[in-house]
C-alpha cells in the first residue's frame, strides 16, 4: 500500500461527482473480519469543528454490523478501472459469499490511526479514515418530503446515518 497523508485542506474534488457517480466503499472490521459495500449516498462537510463525513446504511447490510461494533470506518475512493469490483460490492452481500474481497477482486489493508487500526481498500485511489461521533436512525415521522419517503424506503428500511469526524486523508502515491 504506498498512500501518503495529505491535509483535507488541500484536497480538490467535487463530493457530488466523487460519491454519487464514482461511489465510494464503505468498509469497517479489523484484521481478522471486515466486510466492505458500495454506498453512493453521502456527504463531507465540516461540524463540531471538525472535518465530517456522513455515511448512509440500510439496516439489512452486513457491513452495519462491522460499522455498529467498531469506533472507525473507512471511505475508500476507486477509480473508474475499478468499477466492476464496486458493483460487487454493492450487490454482493459478504454473508452470502466465502470471502466477498476476493471476488471483488480487492485487498483489505489496515490504516494506523492513534488509538487504534482501521480498515480500508489497498486499491484506493483516496481513504477517508473516519472515527464515529454521531449515529442516527431515520425516522418515518421525520420525513417532510413524504415523496421522498414513497419512492426510496417502499420497504420501509430507513437508513441509519453515520457521521464520523475525517481523521486522515490518504492518498494513492
């Protein structure tokens, strides 16, 4: 893995395109479990003073549970040569699979944050490594576009929305 660190500050690139048209992997464990899906719902910004990221996850999605049992969880960015591995993951379910990387045909790599470890993508072209702050489930009752509600939650399986301060940005070198 040869990424470097780089300043969020100093990063250019449109979250719009980046998470909604190049989609992003959302990826939690540790050394000996993790499991990564494909989101392109989501969002950085900055709150609390600090660099956030929000990240969307339906309750049915393996990756929720290495997200709910773990401090941190990584954004990795891929590039367009990877898009195939990303459909994978976005409709292959790590439950269903013996190991879900391989047949995406990815490599999970451990990022050193203080405190602890994360996991994330080796074949990113960019990491968010994001440390939990906030999680909150979306409620029916809250919705004011009740449209919104129809066309995308049918099931009824609202989103838990994760915001997590960014604390490193890697880089592929």
């Amino acid at each position: 893995m040869a990424f470097k660190e780089v300043d969020i500050h100093t990063l250019q690139f449109n979250p719009f395109d980046k998470i909604s048209k190049q989609w992003m992997l959302i990826t939690a464990g540790d050394q000996e479990k993790s499991n990564t899906m494909t989101a392109s719902w989501g969002g950085v910004g900055f709150m609390w003073g600090k660099p956030v990221a929000t990240a969307y996850i339906r309750p049915q999605r393996y990756t929720k549970e290495f997200v709910d049992t773990n401090d941190r969880f990584t954004l990795s960015f891929l590039t367009e040569e990877k898009r195939e591995a990303l459909k994978i993951c976005g409709s292959v379910s790590g439950r269903d699979v013996a190991d879900k990387w391989e047949t995406a045909g990815l490599t999970p790599c451990c990022v050193e944050v203080e405190g602890g470890k994360a996991v994330a993508v080796s074949e990113a072209e960019m990491i968010f490594v994001c440390r939990k702050l906030y999680v909150q489930e979306m409620l029916p009752e809250c919705f004011v576009d009740e449209k919104s509600k129809e066309t995308w939650y049918p099931q009824k399986d609202y989103h838990v929305m994760y915001m997590a301060e960014i604390e490193k940005v890697l880089v592929r070198e």
